[in-house]
C-alpha cells in the first residue's frame, strides 16, 4: 500500500500532539518495557506474552503491543485482528483505543499485521518517526486510558524504526538472552546495537536481562547462566525461564501458559519474574525524556534512527548494564 508520509505527519501531529523538534512532549504516564534481541527466535515473544499473562493474572492492567510485522504475539493470543492495528496508530490513522482489543489472560492487546513493514519504508519521509509510539501512549493517557504495564514485543531487526519506536517509548528494556551457544556473544553484541540506537535517541536506556529456555540438565546452560550473571551483575533478573514445553503449546492453543496450566513451571516461572517487574517499577522513576533537538529531516536524510541528534552521546549502555547499582 502506498502511504504519503507527509499529510500522515500532520494528520499524526494533529491527532497526537506529538512534538515537532522544538514542541513539549508528554511522556507516556507507564512502566513501558521493550523486548528487545536482534537475534531470531531466542524467546522475546514468548516472554513478553508470558510475561503479560503473568502480570495480569497479579490482576494488573496489562497492555501487550506487538511491534513486529510477524506478528507472532497477536498470533499466539488467537487473535486475527481486522484493522485497525498497530500500523494504522504508528501513521496516526487510528487512536490507540481505537485499535486496541481484548485477549486472553485479559490481557490488552495493540495487534500487529504484516502490513506493518511497510512502516519502515514510509517512515523515512517523515519527521522523528520513531516517536509515533510514545505520542500515541501519551495521548491515550491524557484521555484517561491507564495501564500498570505495556509490554512491547520487537521484532529481530533491533536497528529499525519499529524497535527505535519500542526503545524511545521504553521506560526499560528487557533484553532476551537464550541460554544457548554464543549467548554472551550475541548479548555483548546486542548491547552494541541498543548503545547506537541510545546515542541516535540521545538519551539512555536502563537495560535489564532475562535468560531464557535454560536446561538445568546441561552443563553447559548451567556455566553459561554463570558467566551471564558474571557479566551482568544484578542488570540480570534472577528469574530465568527454563525450557518447558507448555511454552511451546500455549501460542498454539490462542492463551498466555497462565491459561493452559497455572501450576506449570512455565507459569511458576513467569510468576516469579513477574514479581521481580513489580519490584523494579518501585525503584523506577518515570521521567519525560525531552524531545531531541534536531533539525526535521530532509526527505532525502532518510534513514531510520538518523533522524535524531547525535550530537551529545548518551551514557555508555554497556557501562549502565554492567555497573547498575
Ligand atoms: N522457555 C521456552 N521453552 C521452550 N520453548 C521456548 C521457550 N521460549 C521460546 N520457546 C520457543 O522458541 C521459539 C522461538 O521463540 P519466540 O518466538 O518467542 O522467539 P522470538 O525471539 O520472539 O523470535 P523472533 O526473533 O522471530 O521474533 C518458539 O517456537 C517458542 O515456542
Ligand atoms: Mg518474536
């Protein structure tokens, strides 16, 4: 579908009052957290569903958004969702609660579809793209739309606008670490990446890490969780998921695992991290981050997570992730 990016900022600054350069910002009033990995398949949806169920069923008010075209996490809760979706809220064609629908688990679902690629290729016509999230959460707040958490599942493309979207509407960001081979390298290498996306957003982000599919039976796994709590310190939640097949069975049957089997190690696991977000967000402080100042971009300065200063770097990521109090 061809979409003209121009009218759509307008039509989105309008509808949002999202910034412009030099404009106030409002951030979003809740505990948003990014699931974030640009390694494939190495359990950010899993979690982020989990999660979500595990922290409804504390009976929180839990909104689930899927930012990534493959939608595997509206897949996984069942839902094929007519338009509106997550695209139509990123161009400014559609409100969050306009788009938004109920799942299970009660769970609040902001669904994705494949046409949501196509963000990435309209989004370099237009002005701080990668803010279209927040405003948008921002503005279903100040219409009295509240949540305890918003979870944001990414796709692998941790680089792209969509994931720059996920990270600047982040209050923190989870990063996804299997507890497989070459999980600290593609952690380290991770960290590299969210360190240019900061430094593009001139801002920090407070990073935590959760492993996942751990096999205790392994020695492998066990010396590798050893080594990533060594490296880590206490960025690490001391919950890690294990491998458990009702994981894989839940996306199939449309439920968070809470709905398959309560009593699971996967629910005891999701439980037991839920507590530890609980326990994080009291220690967390909310705070606007100021809209970066750079220049609009030019249609032709196009690039995704190029369209904001770079000028004052933030706080090595690496440095926070490793040395966090
Ligand atoms: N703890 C676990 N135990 C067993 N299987 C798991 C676990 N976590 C994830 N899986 C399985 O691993 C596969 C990949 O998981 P998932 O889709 O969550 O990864 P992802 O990081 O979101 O992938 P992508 O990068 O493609 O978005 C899925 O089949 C999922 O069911
Ligand atoms: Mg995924």
């Amino acid at each position: 579908m061809e979409i003209s990016s121009d009218s759509q900022d307008r039509h989105q600054n309008e509808r949002t009052g999202a910034s412009g350069p030099d404009g106030d910002f409002v951030a979003a009033p809740f505990p948003v957290y990014a699931f974030v990995n640009q390694k494939g398949g190495c359990g950010k949806t899993t979690t982020a569903v989990n999660l979500a169920g595990a922290l409804s069923a504390r009976g929180d008010r839990v909104l689930l958004i899927d930012l990534d075209p493959q939608a595997h996490a509206t897949l996984g809760l069942g839902c094929s969702p007519d338009r509106p979706t997550v695209v139509d809220v990123l161009l400014g064609d559609a409100s969050l609660e306009e788009a938004v629908v109920p799942a299970p688990g009660r769970l609040t679902l902001l669904p994705a579809e494949p046409r949501l690629a196509e963000f990435e290729e309209v989004s370099g016509r237009m002005i701080h793209p990668e803010q279209r999230l927040r405003a948008a959460l921002a503005e279903a707040a100040s219409r009295g739309m509240t949540f305890d958490h918003v979870l944001v599942d990414c796709s692998p493309r941790a680089d792209g606008v969509l994931c720059a979207n996920a990270l600047y509407a982040s209050t923190c960001t989870f990063l996804i670490v299997e507890t497989g081979a070459f999980a600290l390298q593609g952690a380290v290498q991770a960290l590299k990446v969210l360190d240019e996306v900061a430094e593009n957003q001139n801002r920090t982000f407070d990073i935590r890490v959760i492993g996942t599919m751990f096999d205790r039976r392994t020695k492998f796994a066990r010396e590798l969780l050893v080594a990533l709590h060594a490296r880590f310190g206490e960025a690490m939640f001391e919950t890690v998921i294990r491998t458990s097949v009702r994981l894989r069975e839940a996306p199939a049957l449309g439920v968070p695992v809470q709905e398959l089997d309560p009593n699971c190690r996967a629910s005891t696991d999701f439980a037991a991290l839920a507590e530890e977000v609980v326990e994080m967000n009291l220690d967390l402080v909310l705070e606007p981050v100021a809209p970066p100042a750079a220049a609009p971009l030019s249609p032709s300065d196009s690039s995704p997570g190029s369209s904001v200063s770079s000028a004052s770097a933030a706080d090595p990521i690496r440095e926070r992730a490793l040395r966090r109090p």
